[in-house]
C-alpha cells in the first residue's frame, strides 16, 4: 500500500496530523464505547464543569487558573482520566484534559524539597511565569497544565500531601515503574521547558500519518462503509484486483489495529509504547471476509 502520506485523507483527518500521540489517544478514547456511555448518562454538574473548562481554556489571563475537581473524575479513572472531557470535544480544540500520572509518562511529579526529592537549585515553583497554567483539581492532588506558543504542552502532577508552595523551592519525584526511562526524559524536557537548557519546540508526530488514516478507516466502517468502498474513498489509486492485493490486506489490519486503539491501545500512546502498537497491528486478527 502507498505511503500514509499518500492517502486522501478528508480534511477533518488531515487537520489530526499536528496531534502530539497524547492527542491522538483523547481521539481514540472519546470513540470508546464505555466513555460514551459514561457521557450520556452524566448529571447535568458534570456538563457544567466541562463548559467552564473550555471557556477558561479560551481565556487569556497572567495567574493560574484553576478548576475544581470534576464530577465524573472518578468514574473516568479506570479509563485512564481524572479530570474527563465530553467525547464531543474534538482534541484539536486543544481541549483541558487531566489523564491519570501513573498512564502519562510524560508527566513531571513536582513536590516539596524533601529527603527523596531535593530542590533544583534556586528554582523557585513558579509556574505562572513558565507559561499559561491550567491547575485541575483531581483525586490525590491536581493536574498542572502549562501552555506555551510553538511548545508542546507541560504537564505536571502535585501530589495532594507534598504540593510544593508557590514561590519556594521545589523537587522532582520520578515513578519507579516500568516507565522509568520515558519519565527521566520527561524531567529532562521540563528541565528545558523553564529555562535549564535549549528551548523546547514542538516537533511533529512522525506516527500521525498512519493514525489519522486509522481514525478514518475506523469511522467509515463505524458508519456502515464496506472496506472496498473505504479503499476507493482513500487510496489514490485502486489496485486491479481488490480480493487479493495488499492494499486490502493492510487497510483490514489498520481497521482492525484501529478496533484495539479504541477500546485499551490509546494507553499506548500515553506510554510512548509504539513498539506495542506496531506489533498488535503485524499480528493482525481473525476476522469474516470482507470485501
């Protein structure tokens, strides 16, 4: 099959391919159908709160805004968010999502200097000046978002026991888990962000070619599209015999691929874990003919 860049992706697609992978699994989660659910039978204070997170997403302002914790935090945690967004909300409104630390490895655990976790010199915990900062309220502690133009975002965790003061110094705590690696590199990166090394840029997606066309090809198929039909929406040029060429063998994996992303892979994409995605798409599942 041509390359994920060839594909003709519909506009709302190709706007996905600036997404971070964090991006594209809020894209997958709010496709599962247990979040859905979740949604539609939510009070009316679970709305309220997400109305007001998305006005206070769009409003500028030099202190720190913060929110209380959402009504739904809880139930969504399984799922990997403590502070949830409705499955409307596309992610390329940027929209103000609090996933849970222990999923999201590139979040910095900040704390108050103690004997684990001394003070980084003469920082001072003061994230106002790092950026526009967004504190989500949560269960244990509170989400810190930070904002910046042309950066990826920062997210940090304050646990709720160890929250370090504004204006003092403060530590770092790093997971001891399997993801050990992916969250030094985060500290690095957060060192980088206020001041302590290059500027930190955004720097494309290199996989959102192949998960934006595995979104479409999940929501065509969603809405009753035959695979062949897909294929002659996507592809730039359709092969002579359909029932035996590669092109339908790979687009039946990126839809079936698309089916696991939905319902547990988008936590991949939370880890940095490409590896496991790459290998569940080769090993492909059983499934009826399609044509």
């Amino acid at each position: 099959m041509p390359g994920y860049h060839t594909l003709r992706l519909p506009d709302g697609y190709r706007a996905l391919l600036k997404l971070s992978p964090v991006g594209f699994a809020w894209e997958w989660l709010r496709r599962n159908p247990e979040y859905r659910a979740l949604w539609a039978t939510a009070p009316a204070d679970a709305m309220r709160a997400s109305t007001q997170a998305r006005a206070s997403a769009r409003r500028n302002a030099s202190v720190t805004t913060t929110l209380c914790r959402h009504p739904l935090g809880r139930n969504s945690a399984h799922l990997g968010l403590s502070f949830p967004v409705p499955p409307e909300v596309p992610a390329t409104d940027l929209p103000l999502i609090g996933w849970v630390p222990e999923r999201r490895t590139d979040t910095v655990t900040v704390v108050r200097p103690v004997t684990w976790a001394r003070s980084l010199g003469a920082l001072r915990f003061e994230p106002a000046r790092w950026g526009r900062a967004y504190r989500l309220e949560a269960e244990g502690g509170a989400h810190l978002l930070i904002h910046r133009h042309g950066a990826p975002e920062l997210t940090l965790w304050l646990p709720a026991e160890l929250e370090p003061i504004e204006g003092e110094p403060f530590g770092i705590y790093v997971h001891p888990d399997q993801h050990h690696a992916a969250r030094v590199a985060a500290v690095a990166r957060f060192r980088r962000a206020i001041g302590m090394g290059p500027p930190l840029r955004f720097a494309p997606y290199r996989d959102a070619p192949r998960q934006a066309a595995m979104l479409a090809i999940h929501d065509a198929a969603a809405d009753g599209m035959m695979l062949r039909d897909i294929a002659a929406t996507l592809l730039p040029l359709m092969p002579d015999d359909w029932r035996t060429s590669s092109e339908r063998s790979d687009l039946r994996r990126l839809q079936d691929t698309g089916a696991w992303m939905r319902t547990v892979g988008y936590l991949s994409l939370l880890s940095g874990r490409v590896t496991s995605i790459r290998a569940h798409s080769s090993q492909g599942q059983r499934h009826p003919p399609s044509r």
